[in-house]
C-alpha cells in the first residue's frame, strides 16, 4: 500500500509557496514570473495559490515582512552590546547588508516594482506603510537616548537615516565590486559624516531638515 505524501498546510503552505516564488523571481525576474508558474513550481492549483497570495505584489510583500522581521532581530542584538551611537548605526546598516547579499539579484528582480510610485510594493506605498514603519523604528532604537541628539529631534534624525538607507541599499543591489566593499566603505564614511555633522544640525537647522522631508513627502512631525 503507497501513501500519498501529505502537502504542507497553513503556514507551512504560505511560505513553502513564498520560497518557491522567490527563487523563480530569482531565476526568471519578476516580471517574466507568472502566478501560474509559482503554482505549478510549487505543485499546488492555481487557485491553492491565489489563495495564499493574491497577485504577485503580495508575495514580494510577504518577503519584506520577513526580511524586516529578521533585521530587526539581528539590529536587537547588536544594539544590546553597542554603547555609542555611530557603533549602533554602523550595526543597523551592516546588519541589513548582511542579511541581502545573497539577494541582490532577487532585489534588481523587483526593483521595478519597488521604484513605481502607485505600485503597491513600492517603499512609499500605503501597503508598505507598517513595514517602513518597523524600519524607521530599528533606526530610533540605534539611536536611543544618545545626548547628542536633542530628545525631540529623535524621530525626524531616525526618518533621515532610513532614507539614506534607501540609497545606500539602491548602490549596494548594483554594487559590483567584490563582497560589495564599496557599498560597504559609503556605509562607513556616509555614518561617520552624518554622526559629526548631523546631531548639531538638528537643533537650530531642525525646522528646515524638517520641512524639507514634510515637502517631500517622508515625514509627519507628531503634534
């Protein structure tokens, strides 16, 4: 008597589906990846699959979330042992390079997504919203309560270098140089600038920083 193996169910089934979608985002880009193929990569009805993830987008935000989740795992346990504020930083943003290096080209598979203003997987978009908000939050805890950023400029210093991140992490997909040593050496010297330039800045230049963010579009000054 043969027994037929059991698929995974639940969650199991939800990222089983997410690996397979990932790797054929990898092989074949985003674009060129149908939900018909995922379905059938991972040996489930295109229904089963639709059912999981309703469109493409969604599995892309279903891989932030994870990815969010383990950063801000790794950034807990460097920031647990790191007593001053360029050492936090560093960790943060070299934790996050850690995590990606394998996924640089799964990220410029998706980057067109990424970058498009009304799509939903774009890093402003409202479905993007609470992941970006978790990020920004991983920048406020490096920063703790650092004396050398005034207590209610917090929020607006944590905004400004998650938006540097984006930058930094947009030259680090592209990055050809080998182990990416020079996204990592514009990591260093971009926080060594922004860690003597930008906590004195804050008092007297903070309504302008601030309003040039709030034009922008990147940031909402709580009253």
């Amino acid at each position: 008597m043969t027994t037929r193996k059991r698929r995974p169910s639940g969650e199991a089934s939800r990222e089983h589906i997410l690996s397979i979608a990932l790797g054929l985002f990898r092989e074949k880009g985003f674009d060129g990846t149908t939900m018909r193929d995922i379905a059938a990569a991972a040996g489930l009805s295109l229904g089963a699959a639709y059912y999981w993830f309703p469109s493409k987008e969604a599995l892309v935000l279903a891989y932030y979330a994870r990815q969010q989740d383990a950063h801000a795992a790794a950034s807990r346990e460097a920031l647990e042992r790191l007593p001053d504020l360029r050492s936090r930083l560093g960790a943060v943003m070299h934790a996050k390079l850690d995590m990606l290096k394998e996924d640089r080209k799964l990220l410029r598979a998706i980057l067109r997504s990424t970058l498009g203003a009304d799509e939903p997987t774009s890093v402003f978009s409202a479905e993007t919203s609470e992941v970006r908000g978790q990020a920004i939050a991983i920048f406020l805890d490096a920063i703790g309560k650092d004396e050398s950023v005034p207590e209610d400029a917090r929020p607006l210093f944590a905004q400004a270098l998650w938006t540097l991140h984006l930058g930094l992490l947009l030259y680090f997909v592209n990055d050809t140089s080998e182990d990416q040593t020079k996204t990592r050496a514009l990591v260093d010297g971009s926080l060594d600038l922004v860690c003597n330039l930008a906590p004195p800045m804050l008092g007297p230049m903070r309504a302008e920083i601030t309003a040039l963010l709030q034009n922008a579009g990147l940031f909402a000054a709580k009253k």
